[in-house]
C-alpha cells in the first residue's frame, strides 16, 4: 500500500494505516506475549520477553516500571485453611515466583531435632534410624522466637528445645506402638549428665551437663499458652516387643530446609499457570457431546440453543490439568486451543504446623528482601 | 566482587557468594527491565560451589549503579507483593467471620 501512495509527493507514515493498533501490539505478538501455547507434542513461547527493548521497533516500552507493576499487580486468595493455602498472584513474572517458590522450600527456618541422647535403647530399630526418624518429626513452635545455634555456642534456653522419650514395654505386656505424642518437653532443659572420664574427681566437683539453660522455657508467655509438642500425635516413631526399652533425650534446634529436609517448613509448595481453554470454532451437537466426555475433569459444558442444537462452552478452564485429551485424535487442534496465561500464578501452600501458611508466605518475601539488601550493602 | 575494566565501568561480572538461583534470576529480570541496560545474564560456575556471577552491560551508566537500582526495584516489588497479600489474606479472614 505505501508503494501506490508513494506516487504522490504526500508522505505519510505507515504507522496511520487504520489496520495497525496504536500503542499495542498485534493480537498475534500479544498471544506469543502473554500466553504459553500448549501444542499436542509441547509448548511453545514458554519463555517470558523480558528485555525492556523487545517491541522497541512497534513503539512499546516493554520495561515494567514499579508504578505499572503496583497498578497491576493482585493477589487474589482462594482457599485458607489453617494447614494450607491457595491463592493467585496475577501480574508478576515467572523469576519472582519461582525465587518464593525456593525459599520457601529451602530457606525458611524451621525448629527440627539434631542431637539425640541415647540413654538406653533396646528395642529392634536401630539408634541411628530412630534418631532419623525423630529429626523428621514436625514440632509445633513458632521458629522466630529462636537463634540459631552455632558451633561455639552453648546450647541455652533461646537456642534448644529438649524433648524426652521413655517408654518401656514390660514382660507380659502386649506389644506397644510408640507414637510422637510420647516425647515429652523439658522446659528446664537437659536432665542427663555428660560422664566424665576423670577416675579421681572427687564428688564435690559439679557434674558437666549437656545444655546450660538460665531460665524456665515456661517462663516465655507463648508457651504457656501453647506448649511445645509435635505438631501430630500419631507420628508412629517406634514399635515395641515385651521387655524392651527406649529411653533418650532430643534437642532441637533451628535450622534451614538447605541444609537437611527435616527443616523444610512445607509440606511442598508449588505453583502453576492459569490454564485458559479457547474454542476456535463453534463446536455443536454430536461433537459437542462428545468434546464434553473426553475431558475427565469436566472443563466443557454443554448449554442449549434451542431447536435442540446444543454447543459446547468452556466452564472450569482452571481446572485443566493439560492432559491434552481434548486435542487428541484428527482435526480436534483445529477447534479447541490450550492456553497457559504467563503472568497469572496459582500458588499452593502447604504447611507442615510450625508456621500459619500466610505467614510462610510473607516470611519468605521478607527473606527475599533480606537477600537483596545484603547484595546492595555488598555493593556499596 | 566485581570483576570489570578500570577504563570503562559501563560493563562488569559481579561474583556473589553464598547465593543461588533464587536471587539471582529473579534479580536477572529486573535488571532486563531497566532501559539502561544493554546485556545482562547470571550462571552458576560450579554447582557444588554457592557462587554466582551476574554479568552487566549498560548503556554508559557505571554498572554497580544499574545493579543497585535493579535490586532497589526488586525489594519495592516484594514490599508491595507483601503488601498486596496480607491485605487480600486480612479480607478474606473478615469475609469468613
């Protein structure tokens, strides 16, 4: 077209062409912009275009400045019980959520047993897998009242928790099953007394204790309120013949999901892209009914056009699970599209009972934040 | 640590230790959204090892600024994320009373 005006001494600019959107770009770059195609064999335009100048040549400014997210951005929650949530977080970038993701799983501090004290076990697990399975025993205490506790620290009241196991299977009895609700907490802190080796100290010489608590964990107003136990008293941790015996101490301390899974706050946490589901064509009658069956977690419904015409509608799009049986078999691509939409998160949370998960959430952006001023600090 | 050229301070690698993909990707995509910035990239040299390198190049401004704005804008975006979600979890806690 710019040719044949060419011909006249009138310049003008492709850009007034009536056809080409101002300011936005062409519905096909928008779809390759802001949707993930889900093909038959795999996905396409998966990544997300985040260099400020990409439609640089159309006029747009692909930089997202701060006042664009926050006008953008909203979370949307959609189930909060008191172990887990779900929520959706519509206008941030798949980096972001991905960085929540991991620290939720890996860098949120948690409250987990590390050193257990056997003082006598004679039951047929062995010491080392009991003390295995004890570590992965979630505790119910809020890990922010607590520090870490590092190698050249004492273990103290603000840094352990003690808990003690001693169940005892008599001869005659029935065999017993010992369940988590069998650990008991010392606020007080450790009743065992390290041996000394020393032959020739005399008995006025006070006795080295593991753990040097100055003060009463009961003395802290939360845990009288609630006091410390394992999340779930059902935990099977050891089961018991006649005659045998557990008897040992825990200590928990606080610690990261990086370091050992028992310190993962999170049951999991994960995330997934708001399906959208496109019909291309109108699908009606006998195809409609059987587009309906195919899909096995009901995303399409069937509505009435009179005349007793029916034609498929999309229902539950969030529902998809992308099993793709919907554009199985011939001709089926041409009439339904699956679409993901880039930049709409749909988060799960699940808690495994130290921490409420919106305040895993919340805590884990602050981590975020922590990490990004400890960069700027070692800039400057 | 910031590896670049005494002369031109428009482009350099910065090496973090102790740090992974979680901040370094997420870093990564606001540094891409500033106009200012010509080349950015990360990679992880050895995966035993928690280092990463962050590789800037401007377009004239001196690098170390581009990396602070961009990690400015990333701890504004968490604050209003934070922001945004306890106000959502606050009403919908008023709508279940």
């Amino acid at each position: 077209m710019a040719e044949g005006a060419g011909e006249e001494k009138k310049k003008f600019s492709i850009w007034d062409l009536p056809d080409v959107p101002m300011g936005q770009l062409p519905p096909h770059l928008e779809l390759q912009r802001s949707r993930v195609s889900c093909n038959k064999d795999a996905p396409i335009h998966t990544e997300s275009i985040q260099y400020s100048g990409a439609y640089a040549s159309m006029g747009i400014d692909n930089s997202s400045r701060l006042d664009r997210f926050s006008n953008n951005f909203r979370v949307e929650v959609v189930r909060l019980n008191e172990d887990d949530i779900e929520f959706d977080m519509i206008g941030i970038d798949a980096a972001i959520a991905n960085s929540f993701r991991r620290i939720l799983i890996a860098e949120l501090p948690t409250m987990a047993i590390e050193k257990v004290l056997i003082a006598n076990n004679t039951s047929i697990i062995q010491d080392e897998v009991l003390a295995h399975r004890l570590g992965l025993v979630p505790i119910r205490v809020d890990p922010r009242l607590f520090d870490y506790l590092s190698e050249n620290d004492q273990p103290n009241e603000k840094n352990t928790i003690v808990f003690k196991l001693h169940v005892q299977c008599k001869r005659g009895s029935p065999r017993i099953t010992v369940k988590s609700d069998a650990l008991k907490w010392l606020p007080n802190g450790s009743e065992l007394v390290k041996e000394t080796r020393n032959a020739t100290s005399d008995s006025s010489s006070k006795p080295e204790i593991y753990t040097y608590f100055g003060c009463s964990q009961e003395t802290v107003p939360e845990f009288v309120k609630n006091p410390i136990i394992p999340k779930y008293p059902d935990i099977i941790i050891a089961k018991l013949g006649p005659g045998q015996e557990i008897e040992l101490e825990a200590h928990a301390v606080k610690g990261i999901g990086k370091t050992h899974a028992k310190w993962s706050p999170v049951a999991t946490a994960w995330y997934r892209m708001l399906p959208e589901v496109v019909l291309l064509e109108d699908i009606e009658d006998d195809l409609a009914e059987e587009l309906k069956s195919k899909c096995p977690v009901n995303v399409f419904d069937i509505e009435d056009l009179g005349k007793g015409r029916r034609r498929a509608t999309v229902a539950r799009p969030r529902a998809c699970t992308l099993c793709r049986e919907c554009i199985r078999g011939d001709d089926w691509e041409k009439r339904v599209a699956l679409r993901r939409v880039k930049d709409h998160f749909i988060f799960t949370i699940e808690s495994t009972g130290a921490l409420p998960p919106e305040v895993l959430f919340t805590e884990a952006v602050k981590i975020l934040e922590d990490k990004c001023e400890r960069v700027i600090t070692e800039l400057s | 640590m910031e590896h670049g050229s005494f002369t031109d301070n428009s482009a350099a690698t910065f090496s973090l230790t102790d740090e992974d993909h979680t901040i370094a990707n997420a870093v990564r995509f606001t540094l891409n959204q500033d106009p200012r910035v010509t080349f950015c990239g990360y990679s992880i040299p050895h995966p035993s090892e928690a280092r990463v390198n962050i590789r800037v190049q401007t377009t004239g401004d001196p690098a170390r600024e581009v990396l602070k704005d961009a990690c400015q804008n990333l701890m504004l975006m968490c604050r209003h994320v934070r922001c945004t979600f306890d106000k959502a979890v606050e009403d919908l806690k008023q709508a279940m009373l």
